[in-house]
C-alpha cells in the first residue's frame, strides 16, 4: 500500500507538529487562550474542525448502501462490543490499579489514586472513534462496517 509522501513520513509530522505547539506556546503565550475562547458548550471548535479534517478523507470513501449489509455480518460487532465494554475497562482497572495502588501508592494520596483509577477505567473504555477510522482505511478495512461500529460505540458510550 503506497501512503505516499504524508503518510510515509507520518512520525516526522507529529513530531513538528508537536515542536510547532511547543514553539507556537512558547513565542505567543496568549494563543491558547484565545483558542479556548471558541468552544460551542463545552466543545472546542477548532478541535472539532481538526478531527473533522482527519477523518472526512475516510468518510468519502464509504458506499453508505453498504453500512445496511453490517447486519448480515453481526459476530464482529458482538466482539468489539465485548472488547470496548467488557475487555477493555476489566483489563485497564487491573493495569491501574497495579500501578497506582501499588507501586506509585507511597506517592499519592488514597483519594488522589481513587480518582485516578476512576478516569483511567473510563480512558480504557472509551474508543478513540477518529483514530479507529484511520487504523481502518490504514489497514485497508471494511470502512461500511468501521461506520456501524464507531457508532455503535459512540451510542453506548453516551
């Protein structure tokens, strides 16, 4: 699969994409406040608008009349299902709790890692949905049913 230019060198770009935050935050200390002043309840714009552009180049290559035939095909559903809310936030509890009730335990608070624990159940169990949509088109997946369950996701997880 030829990624071409940008995706051939896609480490270098985050890399210099995060030296241009660094240096942009650095040079013009009030620009992120100015950023944070666009936000749409509790929603930052720009934010919004960014991850509409990484993800809009997947979205046109999808034959919506194909998302209607995810339901011939539900056992890949099912298990991500299973993964994503069962799996995942079980696997992630144990993971934290090893290392903030044991090993960093002597560091923070029993309150502190209690709330640490809490937020990172929910950052396992949380699908990162815009990235699912580029390891899909990556890794030349069935972009109708990485639609059916980015949404699928996205509704339990409201």
């Amino acid at each position: 699969m030829d990624l071409g230019f940008f995706g051939k060198y896609l480490t270098l770009w985050v890399a210099l994409c995060i030296i241009a935050g660094v240096g942009i935050g650095e040079l013009l200390p009030a620009f992120p406040d100015t950023l944070s002043r666009f936000t749409l309840r509790q929603v930052s714009i720009p934010v919004a608008i960014l991850i509409w552009f990484m993800i809009y180049p997947m979205m046109v290559r999808i034959d919506f009349s194909s998302v209607l035939n995810v339901g011939k095909r539900p056992r890949g559903l099912a298990l991500t299902l299973i993964i994503n809310w069962l799996i995942k936030p079980l696997t992630m509890f144990g993971i934290a709790w090893f290392f903030l009730k044991v090993v960093f335990a002597s560091w923070i608070s029993p309150d502190l890692g209690a709330q640490y624990l809490a937020g990172a159940i929910l950052l396992g169990a949380a699908p990162c949905t815009a990235m699912v949509f580029v390891w899909s088109y990556l890794t030349r997946g069935n972009a109708a049913y990485t639609l059916v369950q980015v949404t699928v996701n996205d509704l339990v997880l409201l």
